[in-house]
C-alpha cells in the first residue's frame, strides 16, 4: 500500500507549533507517522537531501501530495511581492500558492498561519492561509478548496497544541475531514472555551477574584484571563499531560482567538467601574451585573478563605 505524503512548509513562524508536535508523547512523531503510513517529504527542523527538486516535482504533479502544513503567516510585504520571505530564491507565498492547488488537503497549524497573528497589522504584510484575523479571505481567498474539497483546516494556538495537530493528521491520512466550526477550526478541540475545565471555575462563580498573582482565585475579573472568551483545548488535553496556564495561575492570553495577540496588556482586564469590557461568551450585561453582584454577597467562606476543597 502506498503511503500518503505530507509536506510541512514554514512560513513567518517562531517554529513553536513544530516544538510542539515533536514534543507529543504515545506515540512520538516517528512512531505516529508510522501508524498513520504517512511519508514525511519534509519539515524544516526534520528533512535534508534535495528540496529544490522535491519541489518541482510536488509543483508539476509529479509527485502526489495528500497533506500540506503550513506554520506560520504567509508574508506578502514589501508591496505584495512576498520578498521579504523566500525559499530557494522564490517568494514562499507562491510556493504556497502552488502546493496548495495540489494538496488533497491544507492544514494551518498555528495562529499565524490561521489568523495572521503578531505580523498581521504590520508592514510585513501577513495574513492566515484562508483568513486574515476573523475575515474569511485570507491568502488563498474565500472560496478556496483543496484537491478533496476541503477549505483550509485551522487549528489555531500560539502553538497549536501537538496532540490537536496529531489527532487531525490521523483523521485526514484516513480521508476523513473533521467537523469544523466557522472559523473552520475543529470542533472536537475549538468548540468549547478555555474556562470549561478551569480549575479556577467554581470562584468565578461566586466572583472570587484576584488582584494579584499567586492565590487560587479567579484571574478573568482583574488580571487579564481570557478563558471565558476565548475557545481552545488547554484544559481538556493539559500540556505535555500535565497542567495549563490557568491551573498554575498564569492568565490564558487568549491565544487562539482570531485577534491575537490583542492591543491590551495581558495582565490587566479592560474594564469599567470593576465590570469587564468583554464578558464570558453569550452572557448579557445586564443580568451578569445583577448575578455576580448576587454571586459574590453567597460565596462560601472556604472559596473566600481560599481553601481547597476536601
């Protein structure tokens, strides 16, 4: 049986989201291409041997490409021509262009690569693969389909979290596209905020909430959480099987959301009067103000006290 191919191409990146997946456990990545037959033709940190002529070969067809990864925002500066990013001599946007016309699928893995991320207001010109920031469009366009009829598959995070890029590998190597929501990111892993599965939960709740670091109570109203706006998998798949931002007290940056990196101070909430600017999604401000202030008068003394639950 003929294995499928995967080619990974990085475009403006820090690398994070290949960290991240050669850092997945059971199987790691060697023991997961295995499984899922998939030829690796090539990854920056990974391959060696002849690329221009891999490239050639992928470009005419002459050699079957089923997965293309891209890391990282697609640069178009300066002016367009996509110079300030190059392979072998080519601008890597049209390397994009032409891999992409190719693939049986594409799969943006990371916020830049979904999104635009950090260099998407700036003069470098990046975009997502398929959408700039919420705006369906993006490199490719709207209406872009891959050889298998599938829009771009995001899987957004700053990085992505490895087991989400491992899960989604599986699925495409087997034909399957999974179920996406409208930002074309994976509902098994975006369809569910950061806050589900916080173990900060029951003290925001009640509003037990932090003006500093280093205690257990909730860090949305004062200290810049995003989990209750933001939708990713960091408290249902824990990192590297062991915790996330929130469960060692750090804020969630609110990473994969389509804005990152926002125009705010991470450690600090935007707010008026103490009431956030942006609340948990779907909750309308007039019945959160008479909730929380409820909420807060019935906190149980152990959540006030800060005491852990026996």
């Amino acid at each position: 049986m003929t294995k499928q191919t995967l080619y990974w191409l990085q475009g403006g990146a820090c690398g994070g989201d290949s960290m991240s997946l050669l850092g997945i456990e059971n199987p790691e990545l060697p023991g997961l291409l295995n499984l899922l037959e998939l030829e690796l033709l090539w990854h920056p940190s990974l391959s060696s041997g002849d690329h221009a002529r891999l490239l050639d070969e992928l470009a005419r067809g002459a050699r079957p490409l089923d997965i293309l990864v891209l890391e990282g925002s697609v640069i178009r500066g300066p002016g367009g021509s996509g110079m300030y990013d190059v392979l072998l001599g080519r601008p890597k946007k049209d390397l994009i262009a032409q891999l992409a016309q190719r693939a049986r699928y594409v799969v943006a893995a990371g916020t830049c690569a979904s999104f635009g991320g950090i260099g998407a207001d700036g003069a470098i010109e990046a975009t997502g693969v398929q959408f700039l920031k919420k705006r369906r469009g993006g490199f490719l366009g709207p209406d872009f389909r891959s050889a298998a009829g599938a829009p771009v598959i995001n899987l957004p995070g700053c990085p992505c979290h490895g087991e989400v890029l491992a899960s989604t590998l599986g699925l495409l190597a087997r034909g399957s596209v999974p179920a996406l929501n409208e930002l074309q990111a994976p509902l098994e892993w975006y369809g569910l905020l950061v806050h589900q599965g916080c173990v900060r939960n029951e003290y925001h709740e009640y509003r037990v909430e932090e003006r500093d670091f280093g205690d257990k109570g909730c860090l949305f109203f004062f200290l810049g959480c995003r989990g209750p706006l933001s939708y990713g998998p960091c408290n249902k798949l824990l990192w590297s099987r062991r915790s996330s931002k929130t469960r060692v007290g750090v804020p969630c940056f609110g990473c994969t959301d389509p804005t990152f990196p926002q125009p705010l101070p991470f450690f600090k909430t935007a707010a008026i009067a103490d009431v956030p600017l942006e609340l948990p999604a779907g909750v309308d401000r007039a019945h959160y103000l008479a909730y929380k202030g409820m909420a807060a008068a019935a906190a149980p003394q152990r959540l006030s006290a800060r005491l852990t639950r026996v």
